[in-house]
C-alpha cells in the first residue's frame, strides 16, 4: 500500500515537474518569436471603460494597439461579451497572445460581502476564503482573470481611508488573513474555471501614510518594516499569490515602484516571487513628481530596473524601455525576465489553448444568480458585525415587539451598504440587489409588530429639521433602532479624513433620541473605526455593522433578533479621539508607562486624556458569556528546538450558544531590541452551547517568539516570557509564564 501511495507520489511530482518544464519551455519558444515591441506590449496595461479607478490618461487606439501585440492586460472591463470582444482583437494579433483581464474584487463581484475590515473582524478563516472562493467563482465566470487583492497592507491609522479594504492592525491576524483570502481567490490550483490570481498588495508599507493621508510619504525603521508590514505579504505569497502590485508611497525616501530593495531583494531574491509585479495605476510616472526620476524615461529605467513588471496605464514603458536598449541603459534580459512571468501566468492560466476560457455567458449567468453565494454573504455578514455594547440585555429584539422606530439617514440605504470598492455589474439594479436595513427589519419582524421610520437628518450636514418627526417616531416605539454612520465612499482610496467622529448632526440626533427614555440600539455603518463618545457612553446597545454587502439588511436582522449571537472582535484599536491616533495594542512599554492607578504625572500620557483605547482590538461581546479556567503549559521552560502546549477551557456560562474567538498573546520580557507589551500569537474561533465546555489548544514554538533583532536576523533570545489568554487585548482572563533557555 505504502509503496503504492509511494509511486503515486512519485508519478504526481514527475507529472508536476514536466507541467513546469512544459511551460517554461513554452515561455521560452515564444519569447524567441517576439519582437521588441511585442515584448514591450506584455508590459503594458490599460483601463477600459467600466470605470476609471485612478486619474484618466489620454486615451489612445487601443483596438489597433492590442491588434499589434501592444498591450498585455486591461483592467476595469467587465463580463464575458466585453471581454470576448477585446480578446478577439488580441487574436488578430501576429502571435495571438491573450490578454489578461484584471479587476478589483475586493469584496465580491456581484455578490458583495463585507467589505475586508469587516470580515476580518469575524477572524473566521474559512468564512473569509469562502468569501474570496465566490468573488472568484463570479468574477471568473465574467470574464475576469486576475484580481488586484487581497489588500494585505497594516492599518494603525483610522484616518486613512483604505483602512477598509485591509485586515486591520495586527501583523499575525493580518497574515492569517492574507493566506486565507489568496487560497480564496486562486482555490485549489492556478489554472481552474473558477479561480482567478490574487494580487498581494501595495508592496509595501503603504498603510503607514504619515497622517493617514493617502498616498503620502513612509519613514520606517529597517526593523518595523520586517515585523509588522511585511509578514502579510510574505503569508500571501507563502499561499501562492501569482501576483503582487507596488504601492504609490515612498518608503524611506524610495518610492515603493521604484524600489529595487523591495522588489528585487526582498520579493523576487530573498522570498523567491516567481510570480510578477504589477505597478500601481501610472505609479511609474508618479516617480517623475516624487522628485525621484527627472523624467518618464527615468521613470521607466528605475521601475524595470527595480522589479516592476507590468505598467498600469502609465505608457512609460511603452515610450521608452526601446530607446533605454537602443542606448544600452537597460539590458534586455530585464525585459525578458518580465515577459516571461507575465507570459508564464498566462499559460498556467490556461488562456492559450483557449483565450475565450472565462467568456462562457450561460456560465456568467449561473453564477451571478447564484442563491448559495447570497446565503453565504448573508452569513458571513452577520459574523462580521461586533457587539461594542449591550447594557441590560437590550438585545437580541424579541420578535413580538409591538412598535419598533427605525432611524436615521441610513436605514433605506440600498447602494450604500455594498461599500467602497465594490462592483456595479452593468445592467444590474442595487435598489433590487441590495437588501436595505430596513427590508431586513421587515423580513424579520411577525406581523402583529408595527414598523416606523423616520430619517431624522442627512449623513452630513447641519439640518435639523428631521428631528421633530424622528422624536415623534421615537416616542411611540418600544424600542429605537437608529442607523448611522459614513456614507460608503467617506473610506476607501483617496478617502482620508482629518475628523473620523461621524459626520454631521448624526450623534445629536442620538443624543435626542436617547432624551425620549426608550431604548436606543444604534447601527454604525462605516469604513474604519469612528470617534462616537456620546453614542458609546449613552445608548444601551451598539452594534458596529460596517459596511456589510448586498445582504447587509438580513446580516443585520439576524443578529438584532438573535437567530445570530454575535462572535466578531474588532480588528483594529478604536480611539477615544483623533489626537491618540496612532494607536494599537502592541506598543512597547517604554521607559514610562503610564499604567492605571499609578502617577500619570511624568508619564507617557496626554495631560487631557486617558492614553487608553475607546474599544480595544480583539474586542467584541456576545449575547452569552464566557469562562475562561484551567490554564495549563505543558512545561515552563523550553529550548529553541521544543515546544510547549498551552490548553485552556472556555465554558459557555450564558443563556445563549454562541461563539468566542480565544485569543493568546505572550510578551517577551526582556530583549536586544524592546519588544511590545502584548502580541497576539495564537486565535481559535469555536462554537460552545449553552454550559458546553471545549478546550483550546495552542503550541509555542521558536518560530512564534522569534522576533528581528536590531541587526534584523530573525531568531529568539533565551529569557522570560509573559503568556496571557484573553477575550480582547484588554481583557485577559488568565496568565501564566514560561522560559526560553538555551
Ligand atoms: C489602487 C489600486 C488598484 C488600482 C486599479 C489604484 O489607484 O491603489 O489598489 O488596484 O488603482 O484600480
């Protein structure tokens, strides 16, 4: 049996390996056909007509030009007709290279989820893959090839608006993340019908914007670079990213684009990328305003020299890479390295035994009306909405409630709920797609309870002339549901905000609500974590539903009326005010800490504010309660080659089955360089019925307690370790400790 499996094994690796010859064999052949200007073309990318996602370019005869084997790829073209059309023309081409069509679905295609910060505040792996699994099942079944996500980049600034499409602050849960949204998008293997390849992106740091305004400049330490931006590139690629995409900022001075360290170094050397790297939209030229390259010719010589492969509707390698040959600037082996990756995930996706692959209309159709895809937006949207506060057990709503007033100016949202960044596929109608807040309270609520609504005032603005009706609405419920928040395009790219409270006159409509004495359950939608005191100081319950997708209605009924107990933990800090930002869990301790209960006078504080976080990261309640007991190492001191188990029992002490996501972090005491008061290391999501009892297991091993010393090798140090289990990163329920020894 054992030598049977063996041959198996054997035959598959052999099958493996002359697959990859085949197509590198492939690659070559028809690199040895292709003219200068073919090649050049393989790194050319433009927008089509769908949308324009970054300032417009000129446009210029792309039919001819794709007829001459002078673009490789287009983004923002959508569905198999539009799609079938282009790679038509690219068949009339002399070598019929297919194009590659590039889109990005970030959180859905016309199944929208929630958008990534929200999932990833499920922390639910599986859930979050199976988000990504459809937006590929629907986007490829569109024509599309090759989406520009996950978005892997470290989130600590909620000012900056692309916060939202990201994992929030935390290098572990964001790696985790990263890995499970690539196995997402490509499933099982790089080449099926409904797969398309993923695009780590922005390579890199560009999360960390000084002032959280987009695109701006990065100053890092070597060391912070390696510990907490790249680890969710590195995870994205260690599950098979075909792609990455450079970033727009400059990192220490070097624009990402034309950073050689980063791409070169790092990525293809070091990490061993064998996929290609895409450039943000015309982030080549921008190096021109950067002040980094005199001109666009410069521009294309740092770029290519640097790493990046293809050039999003810059035109800098179009007009320039021949004469930087002809003058023996760049050798041309740079070009052919870049075609090759780019010609190699062609072939592996299958495009040219057959170009018209993902263009199967009765294909689209099935899967844009997939029901299954809704169930699974439905749920995953309702794991996504975190539970911030719920005094007196407010909730969940009984059913048979006789009057209940639903208010504000996003309750009848249809479009707004799908968030920034998501897809209007043409000819589709968000207010029949979309399911409000409010057709979700309908569909939820029997018939002997009466429904009212008033909108009370605008997202933005000083209008007050709503409120009356509002209070007149509010006066005659038993309960008050209030929806507020962001308009969905108030985060996202180029959405930075210097004011993150939420907008408008929105809280003072809380706060006259709250006056008529009924109970207030508020609904925050928004893209990033909001500033809302008065809201989260007054109102008994709050339920933080971010933007939730085309089911967002139901999402959210369900968790109201409990046939959902919410489980999600919030992945970022939320401040109590603009001025803490920065902030996250994981600072160091520094030389003085200001610690509760102890002299804040000569402390690392603010003399006008608690330095602690509003709601901190990992935090999330439910409508049962936890009990943490029987912490247990299986040893307390290990050497670098061992390993200890921590076990850890949750028991549900609650009226209600229901989720916890158990979180371990450990803190190493003393090092070479500072290390953070607490990192999270270890999460499990499980499920518990009422009184039922699991246990949780974690190991600890060197490679989670290794760390980059100031050197930036990575490894651990003998010393003393702080181990803490908790239900947030504030809330640690047990402690223990243990050694690391030589
Ligand atoms: C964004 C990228 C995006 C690209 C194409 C850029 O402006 O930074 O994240 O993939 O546009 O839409």
């Amino acid at each position: 049996m054992k030598k049977i499996a063996t041959a198996i094994l054997l035959l598959a690796f052999f099958f493996a390996f002359s697959q990859q010859k085949t197509i590198d064999q492939k690659v070559d052949a028809l690199l040895k056909q292709m003219t200068l200007e073919e090649k050049i073309g393989q790194l050319n990318q433009y927008n089509d007509d769908w949308k324009a996602t970054g300032p417009v370019t000129v446009d210029n005869n792309k039919s001819d030009q794709i007829r001459n084997g002078q673009v490789g790829s287009l983004l923002n073209c959508l569905g198999t007709e539009r799609t079938r059309s282009w790679q038509k023309i690219a068949m009339e081409s002399r070598l019929k290279i297919p194009l590659l069509f590039g889109q990005d679905v970030i959180h859905g295609y016309k199944t929208t989820f929630p958008i990534p910060l929200a999932e990833a505040a499920s922390w639910d792996l599986e859930a979050i893959k199976k988000g990504a699994r459809i937006a590929a099942t629907e986007a490829s079944a569109s024509g599309i090839h090759w989406t520009f996500a996950p978005m892997v980049d470290i989130g600590r600034d909620p000012r900056w608006g692309r916060v939202m499409e990201g994992a929030g602050e935390d290098p572990y849960l964001g790696s985790k993340i990263a890995y499970a949204r690539v196995k997402g998008f490509q499933g099982e293997k790089l080449g099926g019908i409904d797969a398309v390849m993923a695009c780590a992106k922005h390579f890199a740091a560009y999360g960390a914007a000084v002032g959280g305004r987009d695109y701006n400049s990065v100053d890092m330490s070597e060391r912070m670079l390696w510990e907490v931006y790249l680890p969710p590139f590195k995870a994205a690629l260690d599950a098979g990213a075909a792609t990455f995409m450079n970033a727009f900022n400059d990192l220490n001075g070097i624009p990402a684009t034309g950073n050689k360290y980063l791409q070169r170094d790092i990525l293809k050397e070091k990490w061993g990328f064998e996929g290609f790297v895409v450039s943000d939209w015309n982030s080549i030229g921008e190096m021109q305003v950067h002040g980094y390259a005199k001109d666009r010719k410069e521009a294309a010589f740092l770029a290519i020299t640097a790493g990046s492969d293809m050039d999003m509707e810059s035109r800098c390698y179009k007009n320039n890479l021949e004469e930087l040959l002809k003058e023996k600037k760049i050798d041309i082996q740079l070009v052919d390295d870049a075609v090759k990756r780019i010609l190699h995930k062609k072939f592996e996706l299958g495009l040219f035994e057959d170009p018209y692959r993902f263009c199967n209309a009765e294909r689209e159709t099935a899967a844009l009306n997939n029901p299954e895809h809704v169930k699974a937006a439905r749920e995953i949207g309702s794991k996504s909405i975190v539970l911030l506060k719920n005094n007196n057990h407010l909730l969940p709503l009984s059913k048979d409630l006789k009057t209940i007033a639903f208010i504000g100016p996003l309750v009848k949202e249809h479009k707004q709920n799908k968030g920034f960044w998501s897809i209007d596929v043409p000819g589709v109608d968000d207010d029949q797609l979309v399911v409000s807040q409010w057709e979700g309270l309908q569909n939820k609520v029997g018939k002997n309870t009466k429904l009212l609504y008033a909108k009370g005032c605008e997202i933005e603005g000083e209008n007050r002339d709503g409120f009356a009706e509002a209070i007149e609405a509010a006066k005659q419920a038993d309960v008050v549901i209030m929806s507020i928040g962001e308009r969905a395009d108030m985060s996202g790219e180029a959405k930075s905000r210097s004011d993150i409270h939420i907008p408008g006159v929105q809280e003072e409509l809380v706060k006259a609500i709250q006056a008529t004495g009924k109970p207030v359950v508020v609904l925050i939608n928004a893209g990033r974590p909001l500033v809302f005191n008065y809201t989260a100081d007054n109102v008994q319950a709050i339920l933080y539903t971010w933007w939730l997708g085309t089911e967002a209605g139901n999402s959210i009924g369900d968790v109201l009326f409990g046939d959902v107990n919410p489980s999600a933990k919030t992945p970022m800090t939320f401040p109590r005010e603009i001025g803490q930002i920065p902030i996250y869990y994981s600072y160091f301790n520094t030389g003085r800490p200001a610690n509760k209960g102890t002299n804040l006078n000569y402390a690392s504080s603010y003399i006008d504010l608690s330095g602690s976080p509003k709601f901190p990261f990992g935090y999330g309640l439910s409508y049962t309660t936890f009990e943490y007991s029987d912490l247990k190492l299986s040893k307390n001191k290990m050497n670098n080659t061992g390993k200890i188990e921590v076990t850890v029992n949750i028991t549900n002490t609650g009226k209600y089955a229901g989720e916890e996501i158990v979180q371990m972090y450990l803190r190493d005491k003393v090092g070479s360089v500072v290390r953070p008061v607490k990192e999270l290391k270890g999460f499990e999501k499980i499920k518990l019925n009422v009184g039922e009892t699991k246990t949780v297991t974690f190991i600890i091993d060197n490679q989670l307690i290794s760390f980059y010393n100031s050197k930036l090798e990575f490894g651990s140090e003998p010393g003393d370790f702080d181990l803490m289990i908790g239900s947030s990163s504030a809330d640690i329920r047990l402690k223990d400790g243990f050694e690391l020894v030589k």
